[in-house]
C-alpha cells in the first residue's frame, strides 16, 4: 500500500506539471479559437452534424465564441458559490482502506451506485494501474469502470486541466436557451450537437473553471422554471431571449408583417434542432420553452415484504438481522432486513416471508410475525411498497449460526451502517410499536420521497464528506459497506 500511495504522488506530481505545461503554452480567452472535438470520433461527429444543423444554432464565428468565454468567466469569478469542494482542496482517497467509507456516508443520499463505483474505481486504480489515476477525459472513461463521458470530461478539464467540455442536465438547459435548440435534447442527433457546442465554447485557458461556471449558470440563473435573463452573463448571445421578443412582438401586433429578427427555417419542419412546428410556441413560458420536456414514463409500481428479526436475548444484547442484496440490480451489495418480493394483493406474503426467515435464522415462531404497517419509497424507476413485519424472538436459543451474506447487529450498529434510507424507515416504524413507545397505537403508514430535502437524523452531510481528512481505519461496521 505504501508504494502504491507513493506512485500516486508521484503520479500527481507529474500531472501537476504538465497542466502547468500546458497552461503555459494554452492560449488566452481572447486568443483563443473555438476547440475541436479530439480525435476521428471528434471529427466524423462534427461532419456528421456540419450535414444536418443549421448555423442558426451554431456558434459562427470567434468573436462570438470569446465573448461567451470572458462574459462566463468574468461572471464566474464574482459569483462562484462557496461549495465545500471549492473551498479546500480534496484529497484523492483512492485506496482501498479510504474507500470502504464511501457506502457508509453516501448511505441515505441515494448515490448507492455510484459510491460503489467509486470504490470499484479506486480499487483499480490502486490495484491495476500502479496508483496512477488516469488523466485524460479518453482514459478516465475507457479504464474506470462507472465513470461516464460527463465524469470523465469534468475530472480531466477540473483535475487535470484537459480541454475538454462537458454536457450535465444544467449545461443542456444553457446550451438548448442560447441556441435556441427546441429539439428532444435526448436524442442522439441534439446530443451530439450539444458536446459539440461544449467542445467549441470551453475556454483553453480555464478549461476547469469554464466547465463549473457552465454548469453553475445553469444551476443557479438559467434555471429551470424561473431563469434570471436579467442577471445573466450571456444574455446577449441568448438566442431563446430573442426568439421571446420576437414571440412578443407577433403578439402585440405592433408591428406590421414579422419583426426583423434572426430565425431558424420556420415552419418549415426541416431543422432538426427546432421543435416540429406541430409544439407552438408557448407565450407563458418564455424561456422556458427551451430546452424541450422529455416525458418520462411514470415509475413500475414494485412490492416487496420486510422483517425486522430481532433476537432479544442474543449474546453481547439484542441484535437484528441485515442480509445483504445482491450484487447486481437495485441497490446492490446493500444490506437490508430479511425481504422477499410480493404481489401487492397482499396474498402468501407471510408465507414467503417466514421461508425466506428461516432460510437465514433456521426455524423461528411462526405466530409471533406481525404486520406493523408499511413504507413506500420512490427510486427513480421504481415505486416500492414495503410490507413491514417485525418478529421478536424472546426465550429462544441465540441464533449463532450466521450464512454467509447475513449479519447480527445491535441497534447502534444498525444506525452508522450502509443501509438505505427505505431500511431506516423500516426500523423507524418497527421501533414505533415497541412496547414502551408513543406510537405503537397505530400501524404506520410512511411515504418517502427520493428526494428528500432534509437529511435525516444519523445521515452524512456532502459537507462532510469533504472534511479535510477521512479516518484511514475503518470501523468494523463498515466491512458491512464491502
Ligand atoms: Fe438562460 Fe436567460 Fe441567460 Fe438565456 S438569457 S442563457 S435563457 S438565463
Ligand atoms: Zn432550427
């Protein structure tokens, strides 16, 4: 481990240095020429598009393209938010000790997949590549398993100062205004054409801080209902600003025949960046008729039994059951209460559920299961309600005998595990009809959104995970995270 923590600073040096190389002989903002796409793929794309898009939605020229730059930038350097990743630098923990951290504290945050990428990352990192990270959008793709075109361009143009643009859901809701792209921003076509803008528009000199001001105007002016034209940097080149003039003067009429402002082949159907003329124009969104809605088809309704089994006079105090998911699918690798999936008709759950017990406990008192009420949980894609049981073995002989893939923990175990939020809630409810509580009165009823807005007691702040160091041992409880 010490060689490999050794060739990563290593590694870090020489990446430092060539970034400076490279600032060095980067041109300035207002030298700077529009960037192309690298490589065959870059150019085949560009030709592709340079067929199909009219230069209405391109940039076509380079005072236009440097005026972007420096308006960006200027309004970036005034009004960057202080985000904990700004204000300190963070430490590339990539090894395998740091990393087991990652389902615990992201636990409840909902970025289950992706903490275990990251360690699946750094894991190879470490273990593959020597310690040295990759450092270009092209290998950081290619060699780390999870790590997307969007990851990948922001780590290369932020770490390591590549030139490379990227494309979030912010970027798409910019690019789509200011270019006026009413087109579904999902199809491949108006993809394409948007990495493409990307590419062109990122400055050379600031690559990073062009990326974070892009995605930072989106998230913070150019926002998605109610977007701050008049405080924003770019107004001037906003091709979604002029075409509301334009929709506002037909309006009015004031005007005879149409008002001389640039458009885009109207009506005609053929551009494939314009909505189809079938989607008018919609006079009380503004803006905001950019970029188009996709709409999503509403999330499969799921539903699955759950048992909190706890064995109250097991060795050391009470402790409950986790079994572990599996390694593929919804919320892998996590640990859960013993589930089982069921039909919503509420048939044969108890039957199911007490097999999938004594599949992991041996044989456990049937009568003594009990209905306490239920959690639903909205993941992106899917709607789960869980049937919540709660079965107490009291007198029984301890358990001692665990399978692998199942762990007995105490209740405060339980609280700083890798469990989802839904499993939180689960206990919550299981502990309400405790002899002794307040709310055993009743059967729970507990709907949980994804998108919680407050974290819950025992959750992880982002905030803190970016505390200037993470503790190098973890504790036994986090190999429930492996
Ligand atoms: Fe977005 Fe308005 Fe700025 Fe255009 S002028 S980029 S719509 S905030
Ligand atoms: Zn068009």
């Amino acid at each position: 481990m010490k060689k490999s923590r050794a060739a990563m600073r290593s590694c870090c040096r020489k990446q430092a240095s060539s970034k400076e190389g490279r600032k060095k002989h980067a041109p300035s903002s207002s030298q700077a020429k529009p960037s192309a796409p690298d490589g065959l793929a870059g150019r085949l794309e560009e030709v592709v598009l340079q067929a199909s898009v009219s230069p209405y939605h391109l940039f076509r020229d380079t005072a236009e393209v440097t005026v972007f730059r420096e308006s960006l930038l200027s309004w970036y350097n005034r009004e960057k938010r202080d985000l904990p990743w700004r204000r300190q630098k963070v430490r590339w923990t990539w090894t395998g000790g740091r990393m087991l951290e990652v389902n615990q504290l992201w636990a409840g945050l909902g970025y289950y997949s992706r903490g275990r990428r990251l360690q699946e990352g750094a894991r190879k990192v470490v273990e593959e590549l020597g310690g040295h990270m990759p450092c270009t959008a092209d290998t950081l793709q290619r060699l780390l398993p999870g790590v997307g075109r969007y990851t990948a361009g922001a780590i290369a143009s932020i770490a390591f100062g590549q030139i490379t643009g990227v494309v979030d859901g912010n970027v798409v809701r910019v690019l789509c205004r200011v270019r006026a792209i009413g087109a579904d921003p999902s199809s491949t076509l108006v993809s394409q054409q948007l990495w493409s803008l990307a590419q062109q528009l990122v400055d050379p000199a600031r690559p990073g801080d062009f990326n974070q001001a892009a995605m930072e105007l989106g998230a913070t002016v150019c926002t998605p209902q109610h977007p701050l034209c008049s405080q924003c940097p770019v107004q001037s080149l906003c091709r979604a600003r002029q075409r509301v003039e334009r929709e506002q003067l037909l309006a009015s009429q004031s005007l005879p025949g149409s008002p001389d402002m640039e458009e885009c082949a109207p009506n005609t159907g053929q551009c494939q960046l314009c909505a189809p003329p079938t989607e008018p124009w919609d006079l009380t969104l503004g803006v905001a008729n950019f970029p188009k809605k996709v709409s999503r088809r509403p999330p499969r309704e799921e539903c699955s039994a759950t048992c909190v089994l706890e064995q109250l006079g097991a060795h050391g105090g009470a402790r409950i059951l986790l079994v572990q998911r599996p390694n593929s699918g919804l919320l892998a690798g996590l640990w859960e209460f013993p589930s089982v999936a069921v039909e919503p008709s509420g048939q044969c759950q108890r039957k199911a559920l007490l097999q999938e017990l004594q599949s992991w406990a041996g044989p456990v008192p049937a009568t003594r299961l009990r209905h306490l009420g239920q959690v639903v949980h909205t993941f992106s894609h899917i709607k789960l309600t869980y049937q919540v049981f709660g079965l107490a073995l009291e007198g029984q002989t301890p358990v001692t005998i665990t399978p692998p893939g199942a762990r007995w923990l105490t209740r405060e175990e339980f609280r700083t595990a890798a469990v989802s939020t839904a499993m939180k809630k689960v206990f919550r409810v299981y502990e309400g009809q405790q002899p002794g509580t307040c709310k055993g009165s009743k059967r729970s009823q507990v709907s949980i959104s994804s998108r919680r807005k407050k974290p819950s007691p025992g959750q992880q702040l982002l905030d803190n995970f970016f505390r200037p160091l993470i503790c190098t041992d973890p504790p036994s409880l986090n190999s429930v995270a492996q």
